[in-house]
C-alpha cells in the first residue's frame, strides 16, 4: 500500500502537524500572563515571606504567612519584618517588584535569569495593585 495517504498529511511529519504544533504554542503563548517589572505597588497590608538559606550540601526554605508591611512598597525600600511564633525581625530592601495576574513578588535582589524562583527570599503579596499614578 504505497500509494496510502492520509487525508491532511502531505508527507512524514506533514503541514498538519506543524500546523497544529504552531496552534499550540501559539495558544500557550497568548494564554501566558504577562509580566511586568513595576516601580511601586499598592498592598493589602500583608504578604508571604519565604526566606531560604543554603547550607553548603542543601537549600532549605520557611514560609511565613500574614506579614505586616506597608500600604505602598517602592523600590528602593526598605522594609522592617517581624514573623514567626517565636518572633524573628529582618529588614528585607526591595530591589524588585514583578507582577503577574494581580500577585506580586518583591525581592531582596534582582534575580538572576538562571535564578531558581523557589530558592529566593522574596515576599508575595495577593492580592496587589499598580498605585493610582
């Protein structure tokens, strides 16, 4: 049967396909959330802090919830944060604000493109806003 063809295919890996590839990932890229890197936004007045540290052979990252910070957050800030049961304190300078889908994440340093997102001190605040101009 040499001469069956499947209706669509034009040869091995056919137009099809690479059409629907293309749907694909065209889809998925529009269907992405934008990013934007902000200069300021407007908080709820609390926010998640992860602090991680490495410890030569491993990473290991804590979680703190509901931490108090300021109403607008700026570049160039620096926070004073206070969390935990038993009450730890650090000042936290902002160097970063990138949102995505009205969360937002400030970090301590501006990441590095292989940076792994999970291994970051950062504080994520959810709900944010951009701050009236």
């Amino acid at each position: 049967m040499s001469g069956f063809q499947v209706p669509g295919r034009t040869g091995p890996g056919g137009r099809s396909a690479a059409l629907l590839i293309g749907a694909a990932l065209a889809a998925a890229w529009l269907g992405a959330a934008a990013e934007e890197l902000l200069q300021a936004v407007a908080t709820p007045g609390r926010a998640r802090l992860q602090v991680c540290r490495n410890w030569v052979m491993y990473n290991s990252c804590n979680e703190y919830g509901r931490v108090s910070i300021p109403d607008r957050v700026a570049v160039g800030d620096e926070l004073w944060l206070e969390f935990g049961s038993n009450p730890k304190s650090m000042s936290f300078p902002v160097a970063r604000i990138r949102f995505v889908d009205g969360v937002c994440t400030l970090y301590m340093r501006p990441e590095k493109p292989e940076s792994d997102d999970s291994k970051l001190d950062k504080l994520t605040v959810d709900p944010c806003r951009k701050p009236a101009p």
